[in-house]
C-alpha cells in the first residue's frame, strides 16, 4: 500500500520561502515545520521563478474523483475481509 504523498497550501509555502528569504537558515525552518530539506529548497527555487503552486494546482475531473473515492473505499473493504478472516479463524479455534 503507498503512503499519501502530503500535499501544502499556497500559503504555507510562501510562508516558509518568506522566513528563508529573511534569513533563518533551511535546516531551521524545515525543522520548525517538519519539512525535508529538499522540499523547501525546492519551493524557494520555484519561488524565485514564479512558478509556486499551491495544492490542488491540477484541475481534477469527476472521473478521477470517482475512481480514488472508489480506490479508498476499496482498500478499506480489504482491511476488513481481512480483519474477519482473522476473527473467523480465531474463532474456529476455539470451537475445536
């Protein structure tokens, strides 16, 4: 299973591009915000271009909004057969 790529807001990556471009040091700023490294020198950089985007920045389609709520909606009825096979077996044991 993948884990969630986190996404930000425009206004807090101009938030941390704003404190290093008023002198605090990445590292302090990434630490202060629980950021990687390469993330925020990243944001700075396209900062300086003007190509900075916020989250959400791709135009998402009802289709693809159906197909990840559908995805979710899978994985969790996975867990959950799961989750039952285990109870059912768990269960039997004690029966025998």
């Amino acid at each position: 299973m993948n884990i969630p790529k986190q996404t930000y807001t425009i206004e807090f990556k101009e938030l941390a591009v704003k404190r290093v471009s008023g002198g605090q040091t990445v590292g302090a700023v990434c630490k202060e915000l629980g950021l990687r490294d390469q993330t925020l020198r990243n944001w700075v950089t396209a900062a300086k271009q003007g190509r900075l985007q916020g989250a959400g920045s791709r135009v998402v389609t009802a289709e693809e909004m159906e197909l990840s709520r559908l995805r979710a909606e899978n994985v969790r009825l996975k867990r959950e057969t799961e989750i039952l096979k285990k109870a059912a077996a768990y269960f039997a044991k004690d029966v025998l």
